[in-house]
C-alpha cells in the first residue's frame, strides 16, 4: 500500500477526518483522497477481521495500558505482537514503523506524572486518548487485536487533526 493510501484510510475510515483535509494532508485533490482511501480499503478488504469479542479487545488494550503505566516491559511484550504495525500521522506527515520496540521505545520516552490516558472508543473499537495535566489532547491511537495481542496501532498526534475531531465523552 502507498504511504498516501494508508494516511487516507487511517485519518478517514478511523479518526473520520474529511477527505478535503486530508488532501492537503498528502498534497492532493479531495477527489484524488477519496480514490487513495478507496484502494486502500480493497488492499486491506482481506485482512482477517480482530479475533474475539469487543470485551476482548478492550481487555487487552486496559491490560497493555495497566502494563504501560507501571512501565512493567515484559507484560507490554506479551501484549504487543513482535510484527506489529505502527501507523503515525503528525504535523510532518504519516509515517509507518515495524514492531513491538517502536512502541516500547514511544513509552519509555513518555513521563506519566505529566500526562494522563483515557480509554475511549474509535470508530467502536478500542483506543487511547493521550492527554496533558491541563487537558489538551496530546494524542489518539485507535488500536487493532488479534489473538490477545495488538498487532495494530493508527494514532494521531497533529494538534490540528486532534482538535477537529469529535470523541465520545470529550
């Protein structure tokens, strides 16, 4: 799949950002985003659907983000699948990173005394709001399991994007 057509799927079919936004996201006409959205869904039309129910999937997101916030490494390895996919999209573009240390290495990084993570739902699936102390959005990942493991994760991290959408809750 094309770098475009994974940031038009990603910001349309998951965070819902409209297709005229998303063109100048990746340099191109609204219709030309419409098109790269829609070879993207057929590209991933065969991809197996998440294993196991949605009280499944939100547990094993909770248990990642438990294992996350007590910076417990091997419980986050046992729930991030080594080939994992990582699609990041930012003020600088989209980006895709290959797995499981990509995301320990985003974690240690992180300082929980400063932000705060909330459980929300993307598109009804399971996913994280990133937050500051104050309130600001920091980040939304919308996240994919299978087989008790997330092999999966789209996140936003463009304060612009982040602002435009509505979440439940918020």
């Amino acid at each position: 799949m094309r770098p475009e057509e994974r940031v038009a799927f990603v910001l349309h079919d998951m965070f819902s950002v409209p297709f005229a936004e998303i063109a100048a996201v990746i340099g191109t006409s609204e219709a030309a985003a419409k098109m790269a959205a829609g070879w993207a869904r057929r590209k991933v039309k065969d991809t197996p659907p998440p294993s196991g129910g949605l009280s499944q999937r939100r547990a094993v997101v909770d248990a990642f983000l438990t294992a996350a916030r007590l910076g417990d490494f091997d419980a986050l390895l046992h729930f991030l699948d080594p080939g994992l996919t990582w699609h990041r999209s930012n003020a600088r573009g989209h980006m895709v990173r290959m797995g499981a240390n990509e995301v320990l290495a985003a974690i240690r990084r992180g300082d929980p005394d400063r932000i705060e993570v909330r459980k929300v739902n993307v598109n009804g699936e399971p996913g994280l709001l990133v937050l500051t102390a104050s309130g600001h959005r920091l980040g939304l990942m919308a996240c994919t399991e299978a087989d008790c493991r997330l092999v999966g994760i789209a996140s936003i991290t463009s304060r612009k994007l982040l602002e435009r959408l509505r979440l439940p809750g918020q």
